[in-house]
C-alpha cells in the first residue's frame, strides 16, 4: 500500500511518501524514510520491493557523488534523471529493480524539476506525478487543485488534502507520510504528518 507523490511549484518541487515498512500482512515499522537526498539540491522518492528500493537509491545517491567528486561540478537534475533511467534499462534486461521513482531538483538556470521514472525504465518530465496504490486519490486531488505557480503554502495545503483522501479512501492506508522541499536554498525535510508513533522498545 505504498504511495509517493510529488508536484512542482513557484520555485521549488515537493515529494511525499509513506514511512511504512510493511511484508504481506506485517507492519515491520512505520517511520521509514523513502526519500533520500541525492546531493544539495536533489531528492529521490521510491517505492517498490524494499531490498531494490534500498539498494538501487544508495546506488544512484552514491554514483552521483562520484561524478561530483572526479569532475568538480555536480550533476544537473535532468542529467541525474537521465542517469537513474540508464541504470534501470540496463537491469532491465540482467537483474530488474523493482523500483519506481519520483526525482526533484533544484538548479540555478532552469529553476525546480519532477521527473517520473518508472520500473521498466520509462521518463517523463512531470509537473506532479504520483506512484502506488495512494497515485489513484493524489492524482485525482491534484488534477483537481493543482496549478502552476502554487506557493509553498499552497501546495502544502494540496498535500495534505491527498494525504487525507489517501487516508479515508485506502482500506489499509498507511498512518504515517514524511514531507521534503528542494528549492534555491537546497534540499530538506519539510514535515512529517503522523497518525501512529512506533511503541519503543521495551527494556530487557
């Protein structure tokens, strides 16, 4: 039941995701954080089998700071896009990931950036996109509310009203969503929106 959206705004982009970590019918934790900061001024949001999920993220995250490392200069979001396509069409044919993927970015000459990649290695440049079961309701509230130029306020106001269809549409939704930003100033984590807290973990 995993679901990740995003959508671009006035200067920035916003991805959301569920931090529920779930196999069959267990709920293992529900503050997982699917999103994950490529570099300053980029996020890459997942959803898919977790290993793939897991792995081919810290894959991306880490080649893209190789390339910054050996050439002095980071990679664009477009070029990071059309890298993380590579890399799936490439597995495509040996060991597929199970993975799709939203990434958000900032650069200075082109300003905020979504782009939708999914597990059979197919991009788009998107203004929103969404991903899992929750992409049916999100899609819907966005296709409905959204509009270019949205303020931060806005599109905070959007998310949240797609996390609340999420949450009284799914028959198993998930309680828990995490919230980041990527804009001029970088890259960052914006809110959690919390219906369950994991108990801790009793003494032994």
């Amino acid at each position: 039941m995993e679901c990740v959206f995003g959508l671009v705004g006035n200067g920035f982009a916003i991805v959301v995701a569920d931090t529920s970590a779930v196999h069959s019918i267990l709920v293992h934790k529900s503050n997982e954080d699917k999103i994950m900061l490529l570099d300053s001024h980029k996020l890459i949001a997942a959803s898919g089998e977790p290993g793939d999920r897991v792995q081919f993220t810290e894959y991306i995250q880490k080649n893209v700071a190789l390339y910054q490392f050996r050439n002095g200069i980071p990679l664009t979001t477009p070029a990071a896009a059309n890298f993380t396509r590579g890399e799936l069409a490439t597995a495509l044919r040996k060991n597929p990931y199970f993975v799709n993927v939203l990434l958000a970015g900032y650069d200075k000459e082109t300003g905020p950036s979504l782009y939708y990649i999914d597990y059979i290695a197919t991009m788009h440049k998107v203004d929103k996109g969404a991903f899992g079961y929750g992409s049916y309701f999100s899609l819907a509230m966005m296709d409905r509310h959204y509009h270019s130029g949205m303020t931060v306020e806005e599109a905070i106001d959007l998310v949240d009203k797609c996390i609340m269809e999420i949450r009284s549409r799914l028959v198993v939704a998930p309680p828990n969503f995490v919230i980041k930003i990527v804009d001029k100033e970088g890259a960052r984590q914006h809110a959690w929106r919390e219906s369950v807290k994991d108990a801790p973990v009793p003494a032994a």
